[in-house]
C-alpha cells in the first residue's frame, strides 16, 4: 500500500459550463480509472479550492477559468472500493473562461469534448459524475 493511499485525499473537479449549456469532458487515460470526466486533479499544500482548480484546469486544458465557485463536495466511497484511493472531492462551476481545450497531458487524457450535461459518456468517473449531478439537481451527497 502507498503511503497515500492510507489517508483521505481531497481532489478537484472543475465543471466548465459555456453559455449554451454544454459542459467539458475529458478521456482520462491509465491505470486509475480510465474513464470519462470533468477536469480535475489533486489540492495541492497552501491552495485555495479556486487556486487548485485554476490551476488544474490550466495544467489539463491550457484553458483559464475565471472566478470559479464551489458548487459540491462528495465522498467517492464506489472509487475507495474499486482502487483503494479515498477521496473527498470538491467540486467547482467555472462559467468564465478563455480559450478552447488542448490536451496538455497525453499520458492522463487522450481528448476533450463539449457535451450536454444530461448526456455524458460512460463510463463516467465517480467523482465527476456525482459533482454534475448534485450541481445540476441542486443536491448534496
């Protein structure tokens, strides 16, 4: 066991929400998870959550996002089963930003696409798809 993964972790996933509705997805790539997601990543020591989430979006994206607000928070128990990784994660709605998505990691992500937010790909990862669904009916988990 990693030393990590002993201890409750605190991710970020960043829902980015453009004026018609549509919301950025990516392709996670590797071993933990490959799956559908919002972008996102780990809090890094010192971070705000906005700090955290600005920055993780830029590492992934190359996109800046402006004013990011909390939206959720969600305790990804499913994903602790699936890897043994227990993550608390905090999820963020970015409604300003500039710029279209890049994929700046190719060994984490191989694409970005804009989707409706009632219609994302599977399979979808825990933590993004917990934080679309409380945002977008409005309910804690």
């Amino acid at each position: 066991m990693l030393e990590n993964e002993k201890k409750v972790l605190v991710g970020l996933g960043v829902i980015i929400l453009r004026d018609d509705g549509k919301i950025l997805i990516g392709k996670r790539k590797g071993k933990f998870v490959p799956e559908y997601s919002i972008p996102g990543g780990h809090l890094d020591m010192g971070e705000t959550f906005e700090e955290g989430a600005s920055r993780e979006v830029k590492e992934e994206t190359g996109m800046e996002i402006k004013n990011p607000k909390v939206v959720s928070v969600s305790n990804n128990l499913e994903t602790y089963k699936k890897t043994g990784r227990h993550y608390i994660s905090v999820n963020l709605l970015a409604t300003e930003f500039k710029g279209e998505p890049k994929v700046m990691e190719p060994d984490k992500c191989s694409g970005y696409i804009w989707c409706d937010p009632k219609k994302v790909p599977e399979p979808h990862f825990e933590a993004s798809r917990r934080g679309l669904e409380m945002y977008f009916k409005k309910q804690i988990s």
